[in-house]
C-alpha cells in the first residue's frame, strides 16, 4: 500500500504467491469451463453408453481443478503467515483508513479518464485491492464451500467432506439452491477475470509500474521517479 | 394395554408361516440382515400395539393414498392391525363427534405413548381459521396432541417442508410441523415426498414399533435408510449421464432409447429419496423410469425452485425471476464490450498525451 517514492525495483511477490496466481489462474479457467459445461453439458452423444466417459470426464476436471484450488487456497493462507508484508495484503483490506477511501477514488477517477496520472504501487492499489479481497478471498471461499458441499451429495453421508461441509445444503434450503448460487459466483468469477486480464495488461502499458511482469519474476519496476 | 401384533394378525387369518415371511421381507426393506427377521418376529408377538392418532391438517390426502397401497408389507393386511390406527379421519368408520372424542380418549389413556401422525400442516394466519376441524383450528388439535405424545411423525412435504400451500406467496401462511410456535418439543421424523412411497412409510412404523425408537435420521429429520442419497446417485439411466448421452427433446431418438433427463429439468441429482430403488406401485416404475425428469417433490420448497422442465432454474432473489446463465452472459458480454470501449479511450488518450509530450 505504500507509495514508492523511486524507481529502485522492489521484490513484491515471493515464489509461492506467484506459483499460487498461476495454478489459480490454471484451475479457475478449468472450473469455470467444466462447471458451465456440468450445468448446461454437451450435446447428446449416441451409441452405447459403455462406449462414452464424456461427462464422467468433464466432472473429474472440474473436482480435480477444485482440488488444486482448495489446496492452494489453504497454502496461500499459510504464506500469508509466514511470507512478507505483501502476502497479507489479499486478507486484509483498510476500510478504517481514510487515505484508502481517498485513494480509492482516485483510483477510479483514473480509469473513468479524469485523473491525468495514476500514483503507483508497491502492492496493489485500492481498487484492485478491494476487488481482490471481495473476489478472490471472500468469494474463492464462498465457492469452496458451496462446491465442497454438493461434492459431498456424492462422497456420502459420514465422509470428510459431508462432515466439514454437509450443513451448508439445509442452511442455504436445499442442494438445487446451492447448485444456483454456486452457478451464479462462476458468472461473478468470469466476469472478474475479463476485468482482471484487461485491467492488467492496460495498466503494464500505461501506468507507471510493472504488472504482468512482477507476477512472473516477483519484482516491481517503475518507469519513472516521480513521487 | 392392547393386543400383540401377533395376535392380531393371528386373528385375521393370517398363518405363522406368512407372519414369518413378512418378518423378512421387512427386515430385507429396512436394510437390515437376515438376522434381524427374528428380532422382528419377537417383536411383533410379545409387543403390545402402539396407539397412533393421524391427524389431517391442510393437504390433498395423497399420503393416505400412498400408505394404503403399500404392498409390503399389506397396508390392510398387516400395518392397519400393527399399529392401532386409533384415528384416521380420512379412513375411519366413525365420524362427527363420535370420531373427534376419540383423540380425547386417546390422549388420555395413553398419554405420553401414543405416535402423533401429522399429514398436511396447520395454516397459522387469522388463528388458523384457515383449516378448521371439528369446529376449531387445526393448530390447536395439533399442538394438544403433540403435548402428550411421544413423538411425531411428519407424514409427507407439507408436514415436513410446507409443500403446495405453502408456496409463494403462501397466503394462508401454512406452516411445516416443526416450524409451529409453541409446539411441544417431542423428537420428529420427517417422512417427505408428494407422496411419500408407501413401503417407506409402512417401514418407517415397522422400524419404530420393532426398535421402540427412531430410525437414524439425517441432519433434516429424515430416515437415513430412505433418503440418504439422491435419486441421482441410484438412477438406473446414470450410466447415460456419465457418458454424455442426454434427452434434448420429449420426442427425439435419444428419449426412445431411455437416455439421462439431465437436460429436461431432472431434479433427480438435488433430491434425496429412494424412488430408484423401491419405486411405486410395488417395485412397478417410478418417474423417471416412465419417461419423466424427477419434479423433487421430496425437497423441501420445491415447488418455489424454478422450472420443473429445467436444469439451471430461475433465481427469485433479484425481485425478478432471473437465470443464472442469462444474466452472467449478459454481464460478461455488457463487461466485454466496457473493456473494448475503455480500451479505446485508453489509445485515444495515450496517443493525445504522446502528440502533447511530443509537442
């Protein structure tokens, strides 16, 4: 949140945070896929039915991807613990600062074009902050608790998962409901990732710091010295 | 007290060797081993009958309808004398007040071990002036009875979840048995469905009566042994499902053939209940077997949950009905396009600062 003041590189995302961007940006390409694909799946295949696996395949992507997802998500909470400033950043948002708010709509007012520059960022700013933490922590975990639940509806009463996540299908109403919400949150994840993809790419190339590639080599570089 | 069932059954003509074999056959449908028919047996000859009052709030009568064809056991034969059917007003030969001081009587004498059967459910609005038995509000009989019973039986969708009546925008406001105000808090047991299969409710008495206790129920109240998995999990078309092979249209080659009603709105994968496995009309067909997607009746506010024709059905929460697809292709394609033009302004602008830095 920090404002850096030169151009000296800074070291923002450790290995495991930018292994975690990228399994997570593998997964929920997968998830979103196949999940839309669960719920409105291919057209009808003929023959016999001992000669297809078509939908068997499809489900197996998607619990498999949400295998990776949940794993990783458990990881990142770990590397928030123990990984520098940066890595709490997603877990943590400063809505008691007045300076976020400020900044927030600073923020804003660059994209809608009525700020001539934006300021820069060690981590993210206050917009993509606000987006990651509702989208990515809080959202990622309302997705995981909805699928791990009707995940359940197949593993079985009495299995782990049916135990750590079975309750949620009576406190939504019922499994259909749960289904409907969990659909919804892959339109919400869907439309986040379009935002997500094009705001970075446009901000690698007008703003004044370094976007895609800090989450490939985990520096921060700024074009220019400026405060 | 009362006669065994034995006894009874002794009475009605029935052979030791047919008792013996009925003994089985509900052992086998209760999912327990063969071992267990015995225990049944003593049961059932050294058990005295447990009185059971059936009381009738709002509904249409189809768990009557469904429990009086239950094939095994013999619903006249057998369940009818196993318990003491003290009082079923829908099956009963008394009526009018004779019939209604039976409950009194009932409440009385046995009080604290009489079963509470509760088909329908009582409409709370105006004082319960909506359904109104023997002259006073069914709520009130029902909350009596279930103050000196010794546990309750939720027979069908309405006593356990509402069911029709108690769809939006539920006027009367017909409330499921366990959700009514200062009910007597005596353990429930949710046998759900519109109807509910009647070996499953002849099964559940049996259980009861053998076992003097509850089946294990689940997190919502239901037997474990009936609606532990979900249609879906049991369908005898799963295997069309698992390979992709789907029903498009009510008349196409692939509904001939019996392949998976996935795509016509089959609620069989959001329903848990044992239609695919003890089916109707004695083991006959059931739904899905006839052709026609699983409507969930079972579930609790079916009828509130969209299309009964569709796999990703309508979300009410937005004031309007709304598909999830819908909308989320309307907002990626609404965003896309957002981007596009902001993409645009973006060049504009860079190249306007770019011509103003080159100046």
């Amino acid at each position: 949140m920090q404002r850096e003041i030169n151009s000296g590189a800074v070291y923002v995302y450790e290995a495991p945070v930018r292994i975690w961007h990228w399994a997570n940006a593998l997964s929920i390409t997968l998830l979103a896929i196949t999940g839309y694909l669960v719920a409105n799946p291919l057209p009808s295949l003929s023959g016999e039915a001992s000669d297809h696996f078509l939908m068997g395949y499809i489900r197996f992507v998607h619990f498999a991807a949400a295998y990776i997802f949940a794993v990783g998500f458990l990881g990142r909470i770990y590397w928030a613990m123990v990984g520098n400033e940066h890595s709490r950043q997603l877990f943590k948002l400063p809505v008691h600062r007045l300076t976020f708010w400020r900044e927030l709509l600073h923020e804003v007012r660059w994209y809608a074009f009525l700020e001539k520059e934006p300021k820069k960022y060690v981590g993210h700013n206050p917009l993509a902050h606000l987006f990651m933490v509702v989208i990515i922590t809080v959202g990622g975990f309302c997705m995981l608790l909805t699928g791990f639940s009707l995940y359940a509806e197949q593993t079985g009463l009495g299995s782990w998962q049916d135990s750590l996540f079975g309750w949620l299908i009576p406190l939504v109403g019922q499994s259909q409901d749960v289904r409907l919400w969990h659909h919804w949150g892959m339109w919400v994840i869907v439309v986040f990732v379009m935002l997500h993809v094009y705001v970075a790419i446009r901000e690698d190339i007008v703003s004044r710091q370094s976007i895609i590639s800090t989450m490939i080599s985990g520096w921060r570089t700024f074009k220019d010295d400026r405060p | 007290m009362t006669e065994t069932f034995y006894e009874v059954m002794r009475r009605q003509g029935i052979t030791r060797r047919s008792f013996l074999k009925y003994c089985s056959l509900t052992a086998s449908a209760l999912g327990l081993g063969p071992a267990f028919a015995p225990t049944i047996a003593e049961a059932m000859e050294t058990k005295p009958r447990i009185p059971v009052l059936w009381l009738h709030g709002l509904e249409c009568t189809c768990c009557s309808e469904s429990f009086i064809r239950s094939a095994h056991p013999l619903a006249k034969d057998v369940v009818l004398s196993m318990i003491s059917l003290d009082y079923d007003d829908t099956i009963m030969a008394a009526a009018g007040h004779e019939a209604e001081a039976i409950i009194e009587e009932i409440i009385e004498k046995y009080d604290g071990n009489y079963i509470l059967a509760v088909e329908g459910n009582p409409p709370l609005d105006e004082d319960g002036m909506y359904c109104i038995i023997g002259g006073k509000p069914f709520v009130e009989q029902l909350k009596k009875a279930a103050e000196h019973c010794k546990a309750i039986i939720s027979w069908g969708s309405c006593a356990s979840w509402g069911c029709v009546q108690a769809a939006r925008p539920n006027p009367t406001r017909a409330t499921p048995v366990h959700k009514v105000p200062g009910l007597a808090d005596k353990p429930i047991i949710k046998v759900p469905g519109c109807p509910p299969i009647a070996e499953v409710m002849t099964a559940v008495i049996t259980y009861i009566l053998t076992f003097d206790r509850f089946p294990q129920l689940d997190r919502q109240g239901r037997p474990l042994m009936f609606y532990s998995q979900r249609i879906h999990d049991k369908c005898y078309r799963r295997p069309h499902f698992d390979a992709g092979q789907f029903v498009e249209q009510w008349d196409d080659e692939a509904a001939r053939k019996g392949y998976c009603l996935y795509k016509m709105g089959c609620k069989g994968p959001t329903t848990y209940n044992a239609c695919s496995t003890v089916r109707w009309n004695g083991g006959l067909s059931f739904p899905i077997q006839a052709g026609h997607g699983c409507i969930g009746c079972s579930e609790d506010g079916f009828w509130d949950k969209g299309s009964f024709y569709d796999r990703v059905t309508d979300t009410h929460q937005f004031g309007i009905e709304a598909n999830a697809d819908d909308v989320g292709l309307a907002a990626a394609g609404t965003v896309g396009a957002a981007a596009a033009a902001h993409l645009a302004v973006t060049a504009i602008k860079q190249a306007q600062n770019k011509g103003e830095q080159d100046q």
